[in-house]
C-alpha cells in the first residue's frame, strides 16, 4: 500500500499508472465482488464480517490524512482513466469507514465542492458514480449536508431526474432520490432551503399517471415509492410544527396534493404504491385546515359520486383488503380528523338521526364505522372503534351529541343507543364467534368509551345509568385472569376510575363515594391501582406512544392507537389519586371547584367588561385621530389661501406700480394741454370724473368701517376663548394671524385709497388751471381737440380697469371674511368634540378603575382559597395566577395608555 501511495503522489503526470494504482487500491479496499460470491451462504458472510480485511486496509489507508486529500485532489482531474477509479475509491473507502473519513474530507479545503463538481461531468459514468459517492458521504452527517445543499445539490438532482424521466427512468433516478432523501430527513435547515427554493413545485411532474396504469415495471414502483417517501420527509409529523405547516400549504398551492389525491382515486395503481400514496396523502392534510377542507371535496370516479374518505372507509372495513392498506386508511383518517373540529362534526353528523338518508341509496361514513363497529371481524372492530374515537377527540360538543344516535337491533325490538351497544357487545365478550384476536374488539371498544367518557359528565350519567356496567367492569377487574386478558382489566379499571373522576353525582346509586366504596369492598385499592398501571407497561403500548402512524407487524399486534396512550397518560396519575381521597375531600374538593368556577365567571365577565371598554377607547381614539386629521387638512387649505393672497397682494402692488407709471404720463400729458389749452365740454367731463372717483372713495370709506367693525368682533371672541385647550389654541392663533393679515390688507387698501385721493386733488388742480387758461385763451381749443379725445378714450379705460379691481378686491375680501367665519365656527365645533371625549374618556377611566379593585378582591379571595387547597393536600396548578398577573399587567398598559 505504500508503493501504490507513493505511485499517486510522485507519478502524477502519467495518468495511466495513476489509474492502474487507483484500481488496484480499489479492488484491495472494496469487498463487493466478494459479498457477491458469497450470498448463498449466511455462515461465510457472518465470518467475513469479523475479519474484514476491507475495513483494516481503509484504517491504514487513512491514518495519514494526506491520503485523503491526495485523493480529493485526484478526483478533481478530468482524465477519465484517473477520476473515475478516484471516484469510486472514494466511495469504498466511506463505505467501510465513514465517519472518520466524513471528518477528513470536511476539514479539507474545499472539499466537499470539489465532490460537487462530478454531477457536472458530462460523462453520465462519472456523474452517476458521483451521486452514489455523495449518497455515502451524506450518511448521517448534517454539517456535510448542509454544504452539498447550498452547493446548488438540489437544482443539479431534481435536472438529473427530469433528464432521465422523472418516474419513469432508471436506477440513476432512484440514487438521485436516496440522496435527496439523506440531505433532507431530519434536517430542518435543509428542508426550509428547498422549501424557499420553490422546489416543492417541481415535484409535481413525478406523480402524473395515466389512465392506464397497468404494466408497471419494478423500477418505476420503485422511484415512486421514494418519491412518496421524499414527499413525507418534508411533511413528517416529527419535523416542527412551523416547518410542516408551511410545507403542507406550499403543497396545496402548487397543486401537489391534488396530484397524490388523483392516484389515490385511480384504477390499476400497484397495492403498495397505494399504500404508500394513502399514507403520503395522510400527512400532507394531517393538522392543516385547508388541506383537510380540500380532501374532504375529493370524490372518488364512481357512479354516483362518492366522497373520497368514504371509499377510504369501505377499504378499512374490508377484511378481504391487505392488512397494510387498512392500517393506512385508518392513519389517513385519524389524519383527516386532527385537529380539525369541523370534519369531526361531520363525520359525527352522519350518524345523528336528522341527517341519515332515509332511502339508503348512498352509504355514509357514519354507517360505515358502525357497521365496522358491529361486525364479526375483529381488525374491523378495533379500526372502526378507534376511527370513532378520534371523531370525539378533545370535542365535547360531539360527545353529548353522540349520545342522540339509536340503533335498530332487529325487527321488533325496540333502538338502542350506541353506548348501550357498545356496552352490550363488551359484556358479550367471547360469546361471539369472531374472526381475529380475542381481546381486540374489547380493547377496540374500551379505548372508544374510555375517549367518549373523558371529560364529559354526561356521558358518564348515560353509562352508569346502565345498572349492568359497573358490576360487570368491578368483576372484570377483580377476576385473576392470564396475561392476555391483563390489558382488558387495565382498560376497565380505566373506565371506571374516568367514572369517578368526572362523576357529577347526579345518579343517586352511583355517587363518587359509593363508587369507591364498591372499588375498596371487591377490588381493593391497590389491586385497583396495580390493574391500572397494566396498560402503560405493556409492550405494546410503547410501542405506539412513539409515533402517530398505526404501524404493527400483524394484525394480533394491533392494540393501542397512539393518541389514547396521550389519553393514559393524562388520567393515570388523576385516577389514582381520586380512588385514594376521603368524602370529605372529595366534597372540599367540589366546593372549591365551584367557588373557583364563580370566580372564573366572574373574573371572565369583567374581563369581557374590559375588552368592551377598551375597545371603546380604541373607538374614541380613532374618532380623536380623524378629527385630528380633519384639522390639519382645514389648515393646511387656510395655508394655500394665505398664499393665494399674498400672490393677489403681489398681483394688486405690481397694477399699483402700473398706474403709478401712467399717473406720470398723465402729467406730461397735462403739461402739454396747459400749453396747447383745452376745450370747456373736456373740462366738464373731467369734473364728472371726478364726483365719480369722490363717490368711489366714500363707498371704500364705508367698507373699510365695516371690516374693521368685523376685525374687532374677531379679536374680541378669540380673546374670550384664550383659556381652552392647546389643540384649540392652535386654531384660534390661525384664526388671529388671518385677521392681522386682513387688518394688514386693509390698511394697505387704505393707504391705496389714500394714493387715489391725492391723485384726484391734483387733478382738480390741473382743472382750475385748465379752465383759467381756457378763459384766457379760447383759440387753443381748436388745436388740441384731437388729443384731448384721446385723453379721453385713455381715461375711460383706466377708469374701467379701476373699477374692476376695485370690484375683485371687494369680492375677495368678501370670501375671505367667509372663509375666516367658517374658520372660527370649525374651531367651536372641534373644540365641542373635544370636550365630550374628554368627559368620555374620564367616565371609562372611573368605570376601569371600579373594575381594577373588584379584580384585586376577587384575586385576593382566590389566593386564599388556593393557601387553603394546599394546605388540604390538594395540587393547586399556577395557571390561574399566572392568568391573573398577565391581567394585572393589561390593566397597568390599560391605565399608561388612558394616561398617555
């Protein structure tokens, strides 16, 4: 071995030895073609394991490390003759010392990538001996797991799938697959990376079938039962809730369970892919509520119609179906009814006597678990017993229901109810010539009553009204029967302790203290408690504590059903301690019950009270923000009109200036007249003018009065309401800085009017003048009529342009005197508003408050009742006071907020 080390690490440039040396290392360390000579003989293979020459040579091998590494650097050469004996070198050497070479490969540089690159190589040898040498690398080794999947390990494998066919292809396809299987299984980082990838959805194309689907080669049942197998990986009861959930709903999205529901229903599907598909379908819908919804639509393509889960029950009870398929059937439909409370109340709902088709044209669900119920087929027994039993589970609506349905027994006798049956059939016991197990049907039907009774009060009045049940479950328990029989005895000491336990002593005759009276006359408590304690240390019952799918090598294992050990181990220790308490006890016990139970109402009652409240406050406040929001946009529209304002002002300055310009060629226009002279109608009509502009000037007087009349009506009501709140202040300082603008505005207009009046003074100067010279000089007239017209025409126009703004100044201020009304009456009205939530919010303060010191004496009253329990002896659990001090805490955040 060490000359052929030596070979790899010196002759690295002649590939042919390089492989020779490759091979001959290969064939050294591998004992494939030796496990293959000798199959035929058990014995020889037993001895060869013992001394396996192929595991010393790879310690030798790899007790230099540089040995392995030589060898990742060998199989990244691309010579055919080198990677491939590399290749599968490697692969021997994981096979028979995994672990310790998983390390040295992991610690080396790269690698784990370097491996990655062979399901690139173009040549498919190299490529599908690579994906068998990453299958053996990925054995139990999360680290290298994670590496190969971000190493795009995913994207390459489901490529090589599709290439070869999906389903239909070779073995390449099923190695692709176990790879996948050992990068996915029980590693959670990895599922969400394919999860997030969106490779769910490419699943998909592999569970297409035709409709014929007879002929199936081995290889492909094979693929498809990993590919199933893959699917359950990701949705594994095992895995956590969050992850499962989120993978069931990408499923349901991506149109994957409709795919497995289609082969579910199809013809012609070999049995174990069947099988396998029902047990797939299982775990896809198991605690999903879309999922379950969706299956619950299925119809299966029959004449008529049937639901999907009704065929599934037909093969349940069917004793002529393979073992495996009902055990699936029944995973399936435990499955289906998971915590889904609605698929429980129809399933209970088919046997209600309302809702049973009277023309008995279609079989429903219901019928079919009775008649599963009361068959002679033992299996049938137990699944239909158990398949009832999860339609009850943590449901105590459905179990009071369950009580309404009545059975006709034969022609002329009057119904009897299910319990009664039940309860008849379990007294029968091996009177009935059944098929199958002895004890199974009794075990079958003692799970579905101990279910049915538990936690229901009710139920357990029915039964013990019944005055045949408790003497034949005390002379069950008393009698010294075999080891079969023990698991029996265990489940009646069951049942009648949940008798006990959950007795409301309506029944006279058969009050909790009469009943263990009874237990400590012809049982004895002990013997009672050591029947008890049979159920939990038999074999089979831990055996399907472990996991949630009924999985037993034959039918005679078929015992326990995993949520009922759930069930057992709740109630033992409960049982136990109540078959052991005086009537003393037992009565402080149920006056403590029900004082707690009023404080609970109570304490409930005013919680409701809180809620209300506090969602009333949350009302309030939302109104508060909307009227918040209401002013802000109302000053936000009194901000635009300011600066709609402000460009008029700048607009009124800029014709001001105008005017100003043409007063002055007015003047040298009148320098000219006084020279040339003027016509005596010219003059006369200058003098209308100006009574005009006199008039004009007067009426502007008497606005400008009764703006500024308005103005100090303003400020005299903002003065008075200057003591309310600052969100009001606000308002009413808008409202002040709009009036000093318009007082602002106004005194600009009077200085305007102010320009006007001198203005027209001068010209009554120019007049006097004018006419002075006119008398003097009569002959000027003839020559200056043409441009005294024009003065003229210029005059009426800017006469005319005066008047117009004067008329849009008046207009303006006319709606801004509107706009500041309407300002100051939305300032009273938010301010009225305010003040009622103010007194609102103090009453729900008050209101609160009363409640916080009835909560504090209710608490006060329930700790002394709890120091009293214990001191009784009686186990107090602490959820009530954790409940009260997260309620504490609420109200302290209530209290902060209605601060705040």
């Amino acid at each position: 071995m060490e000359h052929l080390i030596h070979v790899l690490q010196t002759d690295r440039s002649d590939s042919e030895i390089i492989g020779y040396a490759l091979d001959t290392l290969y064939n050294v360390i591998s004992n494939d073609l030796e496990e293959e000579e000798q199959d035929d003989s058990e014995e020889e293979n037993s001895a060869k394991q013992v001394d396996d020459l192929g595991s010393q040579f790879t310690e030798i091998f790899i007790k230099q490390q540089e040995n392995v590494t030589l060898l990742l650097t060998l199989v990244e050469e691309f010579d055919f003759h080198v990677r491939w004996p590399g290749v599968k070198l490697l692969t021997s050497l994981l096979k028979q010392q995994g672990p310790q070479v998983q390390q040295i490969i992991l610690v080396s540089p790269m690698g784990v990538s370097r491996l990655m690159d062979l399901l690139a190589d173009s040549r498919e040898v190299i490529r599908n001996d690579g994906v068998l040498l990453l299958q053996q690398l990925t054995k139990s080794n999360a680290a290298i797991q994670k590496i190969v999947a971000f190493e795009n390990a995913f994207e390459r494998l489901l490529d090589i799938i599709t290439e070869e066919g999906n389903s239909d292809g070779g073995i390449v396809v099923e190695d692709c697959l176990l790879l996948l299987q050992n990068l996915l299984k029980n590693n959670n980082s990895n599922q969400n990376f394919f999860k997030e990838g969106s490779y769910i959805q490419r699943m998909k194309p592999w569970f297409e079938v035709g409709d014929d689907n007879c002929g199936w080669s081995a290889q492909k049942v094979t693929n498809l039962h990993l590919m199933l197998q893959l699917v359950r990986v990701l949705v594994s009861p095992t895995n956590p809730p969050g992850a499962t959930s989120s993978c069931q709903k990408a499923m349901f999205h991506c149109g994957l369970l409709q795919q497995l529901c289609t082969i579910l229903m199809a013809t012609g599907v070999p049995a174990d892919i069947l099988t396998e598909t029902i047990n797939t379908v299982s775990e896809v819908i198991r605690g999903c509520q879309t999922n379950q919804d969706y299956f619950a639509s299925v119809n299966a393509p029959s004449n008529p119609p049937r639901p999907a889960i009704v065929v599934l029950l037909m093969s349940m009870v069917n004793e002529r179906q393979p073992f495996v398929l009902r055990c699936a059937v029944l995973y399936c439909f435990q499955c289906f009814l998971y915590k889904n409370q609605k698929g429980q109340g129809e399933i209970v709902s088919t046997l209600l006597p309302s809702t049973i088709d009277a023309t008995g044209n279609s079989v429903s669900a219901g019928q079919l678990l009775c008649g599963g119920l009361f068959s002679t087929d033992s299996l049938s027994n137990w699944c239909a017993a158990v398949a009832l039993a999860h339609a009850l589970q943590e449901n105590a609506t459905l179990k009071e229901q369950l009580l309404r349905v009545q059975l006709a027994t034969s022609i002329g006798n009057p119904p009897v109810s299910l319990l009664q049956q039940c309860t008849n059939i379990l007294s029968q016991g091996d009177k009935i010539d059944r098929r199958g197990s002895k004890v199974q049907t009794r075990v079958g039907l003692l799970m579905l009553l101990c279910t049915w009774l538990s936690n229901c009060s009710i139920a357990v009045t029915h039964f013990l009204h019944n005055p045949a049940n408790v003497p034949f479950l005390t002379g069950q328990i008393a009698e010294n029967l075999g080891e079969e029989e023990q698991l029996v005895q265990g489940l009646c000491a069951l049942l009648l302790g949940i008798s006990i336990y959950y007795n409301d002593n309506s029944l006279e005759n058969y009050r909790k203290e009469k009943l263990k009276q009874l237990i400590e006359k012809r049982i004895g408590r002990e013997n009672f408690v050591e029947k008890l304690g049979f159920i939990s240390k038999h074999e089979l019952y831990s055996r399907a504590a472990q996991k949630p799918q009924p999985s037993f090598s034959s039918p005679d294992h078929m015992m326990f059903d995993h949520e009922f050990t759930k069930l057992v181990k709740e109630l033992e220790g409960v049982i136990s301690k109540a078959i052991y308490k005086s009537s003393e006890e037992d009565k402080k016990e149920e006056e403590v019950k029900k004082t707690l139970e009023q404080h609970d109402n109570i304490v409930t009652h005013y919680k409701k009270v809180i809620r209300e409240q506090d969602q009333e406050l949350e009302e309030l406040k939302q109104r508060i923000n909307t009227l918040t929001s209401q002013n802000e946009q109302l000053q936000a529209t009194v901000t635009q009109q300011v600066s709609q304002i402000q460009q008029h002002k700048d607009q009124y300055n800029l014709l001001k200036v105008q005017l100003g310009k043409d007063t002055q060629h007015h003047n040298s226009h009148g320098d000219t007249f006084q020279i040339n002279g003027i016509q005596t109608e010219e003059v006369s009509k200058l003098k209308e003018e100006l009574e005009e502009w006199k008039n004009k000037h007067e009426l502007l007087q008497g606005q400008l009065k009764e703006k500024d009349s308005v103005i100090e009506k303003l400020n005299s009501s903002q003065l008075e309401m200057g003591t309310t709140e600052q969100s009001s202040q606000t308002n009413k300082f808008g409202g002040l800085e709009h009036n000093n603008e318009l007082q602002k505005e106004l005194e600009m207009l009077r200085s305007q009017i102010q320009l006007q009046s001198a203005e027209i003074s001068k010209l009554q100067m120019e007049n006097q003048k004018l006419q002075v010279m006119a008398t003097a000089d009569p002959a000027l007239g003839d020559t200056t009529a043409a441009m005294s017209s024009e003065l003229e025409a210029r005059l009426e126009q800017e006469i005319k342009e005066l008047k117009s703004q004067v008329k849009a100044l008046s207009e303006e201020k006319e709606a801004l005197k509107q706009h500041l009304d309407s300002s100051s009456s939305t300032v009273a009205i938010l301010q009225d508003e305010k003040s009622k939530l103010q007194r609102e919010v103090a009453e729900s303060k008050k209101e609160q408050d009363d409640l916080l010191v009835l909560l504090a004496d209710q608490d006060q009253k329930i700790s002394a009742l709890k120091i009293k329990l214990k001191d009784l002896g009686v186990p107090v659990e602490d959820e009530d006071d954790t409940e009260s001090g997260d309620q504490g805490d609420e109200d302290e955040d209530g209290d902060e907020e209605e601060q705040d």
